[in-house]
C-alpha cells in the first residue's frame, strides 16, 4: 500500500508543480486515502508511514491554498507538525511560509522563510533549499525590497545549476526576469522571459501562461495598457481553467489597474471589484485592500470623493503596513495626501510627501511621478509656482523614455506624465504668457522624436524572420485571391510580426536624446521663413492654439475639441468615398464633394478664422492635437492653395528644417497592381537625373530598402496599409513582399524627402502617451525631413496625374508645401498632405 502511496504522492507533485492544480490535489488526496490519514489518529512520528503523510500534506497545503483555500492550507500544516521529524521541519517552514506570503501576510512569511533556511540547509532536500531563495526572493519583490530578492534569486539560480529539476530551474530564470523588469531592465528582462518560454514550452507547456503575465507586466510598466490588458485577460482565463485561481485574481488586479492607468474608470472599477472579491475569497487581504484602494483612486480622479475619503484611504494604507506590505503603499499615502489638499487640509502634508524610494524602475518612477503631481497642488493651494515640480517629474519620465530602443516602448512611456502634462497646460493657460504655454505644450508632445532611432533591422535572426514574414504575407494573398479559408495563413503572419516585436522590445535605448529647442529659436526660424506655427492643444473641452512668427506669440481660444474631432471624423468618411477604387455615380460624387466642403468649412470656421487675421498670408505650419491628427488641413477653404505642413511639434519641425540634407540619387519605385505607376515613375525619374528606377515587375522590398538609404527623394507609387493595431507593421506592397515601417528604423541615412503616392498612409495611431506611429511616422523618426503621404485611399489616376505635377514644381525649386499647395489649389478634393518641414 506504501508503494502505490508513494506512486500517487509523486505524480500529484509532478502535476502540482506543473500548474495542474486540479489534477495534483485529486492524486495527492488519493495518496492520502491510500495512507488511511484521519487527523484524528495521527501517525507515529519517524514511520515511514508519517514521514509520506508529512511530504503529502505539505504539498496538498500549498495546493489547497493556490486554489483559494488559505485557512485549509494551514490547517493542513497544523496537523502535519504534531508528527514531522527534524529532517522535514524544514520543509514545514517553508510551506507555512509560502502559505501565508500567498495570502498577504508578508511579515510573518519572511519570518518563516528566515527560520525555515537553516533546517532546509543542513537536511535538504536540496530542491526545497533552492525554492526557498526562488519564493523568498518573490516575497522580497512584494515588499520593495528588490535588491535584496535579486540576491536571493540569483543564489536559487546558482543552486540550481547542479540540480536536475529543469522546471524550477526556469521559475527561479522567471523570478530574475521579474526582479530585473522591476529595476526598470525592461530589455533584458524581456530577453530572459523569452528563454523562459522556450524552457516552459520544452519542459511544463501549462507554465506558458505565467509569461503571458509577466509580458503583461511589462507592457504596463511602458504605458502600454490595452496591449497589458489584452494579455492579462488571456491569462487570467488559462489560470481559472487549471485552478490556479489565487494568480487569476492577482491578473484581475492588475488588469484593473492597467485599465484605471488608461483612464476607463468605469471598466477599471467593475475589474477591481471582481478582483476584490476573488481576493478575499483566498484570503488575500492585503491585495484585496489594493484593489479597494484602486477603486478609490478611480473615484478621485473623476471628481467622485466625500468629506471623509482620505481617511478611508489613510485607514486602508494603516492595514496594508501592518501586514508589512509596501507594494503600491506610497502612491495610496500620496493619493491621501492629493485628497487632503483638494480639501483644503494643507496642514502637515509637508510631511506626507517627503521623499519616498530613490531607485531605477516602474514602480519607483510611478512613486515619483505622483508625488511631484501632489507637490505642484500643494503649490497651486497656496498660490505658489507649481512649474519646477511638474518639470522634475517630467525630466524623470525623459530618463525612463531613454533607456528603451523600442519605438513603440518609447511612445508608451509618455503616457506615464499624462497627469503633470495636463497638469503644466491647464497652469500654465490659466495664468502665464503665450511663450510659457507654448513651451510647455512642446514639452508634453512628440518626445519619442528627440530619441535617435536605434537600428530596427541589424539582428541576424530579425532579418531571417523578416524574411519568412515577407513570404507569408505573399502566401496570405495569394490565400485570399484564390477565395480559400486564410485563418492558418493569418495567424502565421500575426505570430511572425510578433516574433519581429519581440526583437524590437529587447533593444536596448541609446540614453540620449535631442536638447530641446527654445520658444525664441521657434518664433525666430518662423519669422525668417515667413510662416506661422498654429501649436493646437487642449484645455477645458476647447481647442487652444499658441501662435508663433508673426508679431509676438498669442493665445487664442478655438472650438470644442469634441467638435473639431466630429468634423474630423466626417472628412475622414468623406475622403475614404472619394478614394474608392471605381467611379462613383455623378450624383452621388457632387454630394460626397458637398459634404466635403460643408465639414471643412465648418471645421475652418471654428479653428481657422479666429486665428487668420495673426497668419495674414504666411505659410503656415499645424502641430495638431493628437485627436485632429488625420485632418487633411490642406482642404480647408483659406489653406487651399497655400503651402501648409503637418508637424508632430514645434520642436521636430526646426529639427528637420536644421537637418543636413541626403544627397545621394533620387529613387523612383513602384509596386504592382496600380493602373497607372508605370507612367508616373518613368516620367518623375526623369526630372531627377541619375535616378534609381525601379519597375513594378523588379520591386523587391530589399532593393528598395537598400536604394532609400541616402536618397536626397523618394517617390513611392505603391499599395500600402495602415496597421492601427501593429503599427510598425503598416507597410508599401512591392512584387516580392512587403516593406514594413519596422525596416526604416534601420536606415543609415534616411532620404530628405519622401513621397508616398498611393493609400493612405499619412494616417498614424495615437499611443496612449498622444505620441504617433505608422509609416509616415516612422519616417519622420528615422530622420527623414518631409513625407508626403495620403490620408485616405486615392483614386490611380488622381495620384499619377498630381504627382507628376508636383515633381515638376520640386525640381523647380519649390518646397514640398509649395509645390503640394500649386497642385492642389484648382482640385476639389485630395488627401495629400506634407509632414515634417
């Protein structure tokens, strides 16, 4: 009977330490019956028979426990240690110890852990020994103490170098991966959680999910919240279906949180709610009394709070300090502290946000963010400056941006200061000057723009995998052309371009960036370029615009945003009819057209008119709101015919004016499937001598990659898309795959100037963080000066007839906006428009 015991106990450990938890409690109670255990008749200490029952109980303790039984769990323990031997106290320890960190009591789990080494170092066994650096340096994490759990994981790390458990072995790699992520080492980080993968997937394939949590975590700590969202709702339904309903939970907090960070209270608080249940349904307290406070936290900053919500938020912080925990501790202090000055109580609060950690990381930086926030309200209540505590903060998040090479980590990261940017331009509307509020919206956009790009493209594996996604999209097409079920083709192509993304968030930052430019340098390029600079931002439901180059800088007050984004909306729909692939109905064109003009006149009524008299007849220069940013401004009645360019910010457009020009031949490229490329491109190469020509029937991505590196111009007539849910993935069809927006990151020196003549890439996708990314987008990082692109699809014929116009004036010497403004003048409609300078 011992032995088939023996056999049960085994497998229901292999199955527990698998993630099988259902499994494992079912096999481990039916080592236990096979053992005849009644708690009521306890064995006799030092059998065989008592020493299996002990090992039994203390892994069905901790099973029961991860499945939300907490008080079960212990109990468990209570009965084993009436008979355990000295070899296995140890052991005991350790599982109390886990027990109650699982549950939230961190100090008196630190205790045990503590208590628990010396036993497990003399008796073993050794895989215990090991584990319990793995789990102690997790309780570490927990409680802030993050120095000290790297130590402790990288002694489990070392102990497990001679220990064949190849599981743990990948748990204690895991545990690293997210102390590191934690020190703000997002990159490496991420490199080790992809070789844990490939350990979870060769040697427990149900452990994968744990990834998926920790990727989630990762893309919270960059500002990427609905992709955070996205993976902690896959992983929160993995875990609930093996039993592992203990990190379920702790994945609902967190996706609250992601959800809250992205500003959708509603959602963020019926989350926090289910998470708040489900954690004190296990027994976790304290993180129960997280996702209360996060509830509260949503209330605040929708204006919903009572007399008496600090100290309900004071209350809940004395709770989660007793209990020794310290995750999230000091944003909840500073959010008590922000609702007592909201108050009016400034009394002590001094005290209330001294300074708090000093360290590397997401965490410490949310800390310090907050705490500047309430520092400039602080401010604010006793009608001080609150500008120096809003900039510090901000400076910390410029640190933070610079350390990743990712594009789209680097857009992300500035959705963490959306609260001090907000902060600063509401400040600074309501009592400085033009010159202060243009400066500090320049501060709160486009700062991904002030990064050097760090080579997208230079690894070797990235390059392989580049190519084999080339060859699936082919594969997808042809798919779809020949009307079969292109699912299979689909996701390889999705799960390729997500291998791609996963090089691209390991790259390591450059940790510099571009000095900023002063609003004089601004207002003076502006004057001696005869053109005005219309920085449009948001404060109180109107759109703001800060004029530059005329005489002095000024502050005008424009139309509701909610508005100007409607009319926006419509232009868009407008534009998209337009550009459809056939001719519409006479009829039906002049009334598309009609609504055209009426949206664009209404739109120039409210933004343009109240500021015409300061532009005279300049050129002009928009830095839209990131919610205007698909305005085809160039259709407006008083722009027509006037050259106008869209920039990200003030800043990147004197940048671009400033940059050295490439030199190098101009290249002229087509893709397939356009009626009317081949006139065009062979008429434009040859306003540019020496020009590389390439034909649809030659155009391979690769060539044509390789002929953009130092061309002084670019045009491009060929299909393209827009990926708003996978930016740089938005990419120009060519005969032999396509160009992904990824590659021209790589670019030694991108071209000067770019013209992409069909489709609609101008359009971008808004990050959280009001940063851009797309195609044209990705230019404009690389380092190319002007794009021309589209904002809707555009009709062959139209593109080839106005391109070939708009070459002629370029190599006449006109400027992109001059030469866009000739052509488009006597046309009634046309998507194109000039970013950059």
């Amino acid at each position: 009977m011992l032995q088939h015991a023996w056999r049960a106990f085994s497998r229901g450990q292999r199955l527990h330490r698998r993630g099988r938890i259902s499994e494992a409690g079912e096999m481990l109670d039916e080592a236990l019956s096979l053992l005849g255990w009644n708690p009521e008749r306890p064995p006799a200490a030092g059998t065989a028979r008592a020493r299996l029952i002990t090992k039994t109980l203390l892994i069905r303790s901790a099973n029961t426990a991860t499945q939300g039984n907490t008080a079960e769990g212990l109990r468990l323990l209570d009965y084993a240690d009436e008979f355990v031997t000295a070899e296995d106290l140890g052991m005991l320890m350790h599982q109390r110890a886990f027990i109650l960190w699982a549950s939230g009591r961190l100090g008196d789990a630190m205790r045990w852990f503590d208590e628990a080494e010396p036993y497990l170092a003399e008796h073993g066994p050794e895989n215990i020994y090991a584990a319990l650096f793995i789990n102690r340096a997790s309780l570490c994490r927990d409680r802030g103490e993050l120095r000290r759990g790297l130590e402790n994981i990288q002694r489990a790390v070392q102990l497990y170098r001679d220990i064949d458990v190849p599981v743990n072995r990948a748990k204690a790699i895991h545990m690293e991966a997210l102390l590191r992520l934690d020190l703000g080492e997002v990159a490496k980080a991420l490199l080790s959680l992809d070789d844990v993968r490939e350990l979870y997937r060769k040697h427990a394939p149900e452990l994968e999910t744990l990834i998926d949590f920790s990727y989630a975590e990762a893309m919270l700590s960059v500002g990427m919240y609905q992709q955070a969202i996205d993976r902690w709702t896959e992983s929160i339904e993995s875990h609930r279906s093996a039993g592992e309903h203990r990190t379920a939970a702790i994945g609902e907090f967190w996706r609250a949180v992601a959800a809250y960070e992205d500003n959708q209270f509603g959602l963020a608080e019926r989350w926090a709610h289910q998470a708040m249940e489900s954690l004190y349904e296990q027994g976790n307290e304290p993180m129960a009394f997280l996702a209360r406070l996060l509830i509260l936290q949503g209330r605040f900053d929708s204006g919903q709070v009572g007399s008496d919500f600090a100290d309900k938020v004071s209350r809940l912080c004395d709770a989660l300090e007793q209990r020794g925990w310290a995750l999230r501790l000091s944003q909840a202090r500073i959010l008590a502290a922000r609702a007592r000055i909201r108050a009016g109580e400034l009394e002590g609060i001094e005290s209330a946000l001294q300074e708090g950690r000093d360290g590397p990381g997401y965490d410490a930086l949310a800390e310090s963010l907050a705490r500047h926030l309430a520092k400039a309200e602080l401010a604010i209540a006793r009608n001080l400056d609150p500008m120096p505590e809003l900039r510090r903060g901000l400076d910390l998040l410029d640190e933070y941006r610079m350390a990743f090479g990712s594009v789209e980590f680097q857009a992300g990261v500035s959705a963490l200061g959306i609260a001090l940017a907000s902060k600063g331009l509401i400040y600074t509307t309501e009592t400085s000057e033009p010159a202060e509020m243009f400066w500090w919206a320049e501060r709160c956009r486009a700062q991904a723009l002030r990064i050097p790009p760090v080579k997208a493209s230079s690894n070797p594996e990235s390059r392989e995998v580049l190519g084999r996604l080339r060859q699936a999209r082919q594969d997808l097409w042809n798919v779809q052309v020949e009307g079969e079920d292109a699912a299979e083709a689909a996701a390889r192509v999705s799960r390729l371009e997500e291998t791609i993304r996963q090089f691209d968030f390991t790259k390591p930052g450059p940790r510099r960036q571009a000095a900023r430019v002063a609003t004089e340098d601004i207002q003076e390029l502006a004057e001696a370029r005869d053109t005005v600079v219309v920085s449009l931002y948001e404060v109180g439901g109107d759109v703001r615009a800060i004029l530059a180059g005329g005489n002095g800088l000024r502050h005008v007050r424009l139309m509701p945003l909610e508005e100007a984004a409607e009319l926006e909306r419509r232009l868009g729909a407008d534009l998209d009819a337009l550009g459809k692939p056939f001719r519409l109905p006479p009829r039906l064109q002049a009334s598309v057209e009609g609504s055209l003009r009426r949206n664009a006149e209404a739109l120039a009524k409210g933004i343009w008119e109240p500021i015409a008299d300061y532009v005279g007849d300049r050129q002009v220069v928009i830095v839209p709101h990131s919610r205007l940013a698909w305005v085809p401004w160039p259709l407006l009645p008083q722009l027509r015919g006037r050259p106008v360019t869209v920039s990200p910010s003030a800043e990147a457009w004197w940048r671009a004016v400033h940059r050295t020009s490439a030199t190098g031949p101009a290249l002229v490229a087509a893709g397939p499937a356009l009626s009317q490329a081949s006139g065009e491109i062979e008429t434009i190469a040859g306003l540019y001598p020496g020009a590389n020509l390439i034909t649809a029937d030659q155009s391979d991505p690769e060539m044509v990659l390789k002929a953009l590196d130092g061309a002084s111009v670019a045009h491009i007539a060929a299909h393209g898309h827009h990926e708003p849910d996978n930016v740089l993935f938005s990419r120009l069809d060519f005969g032999l795959g396509p160009l992904n927006a990824y590659e021209l990151l790589g670019l030694d020196q991108p071209p000067s100037h770019v013209v992409l003549s069909s489709c609609d890439l101008g359009r971008s996708t808004v990050a959280v963080g009001n940063e851009t990314l797309g195609f044209t987008a990705a230019l404009l990082h690389a380092g190319t000066s002007t794009v021309v692109s589209s904002l809707g699809r555009v009709p062959d014929d139209m593109a080839a007839e106005m391109m070939i116009e708009y070459h002629q004036h370029c190599a006449a010497g006109a400027t992109p906006a001059e030469a866009l403004a000739a052509v488009g003048e006597h046309r009634p409609w046309h998507p194109f428009v000039a970013f950059g300078a």
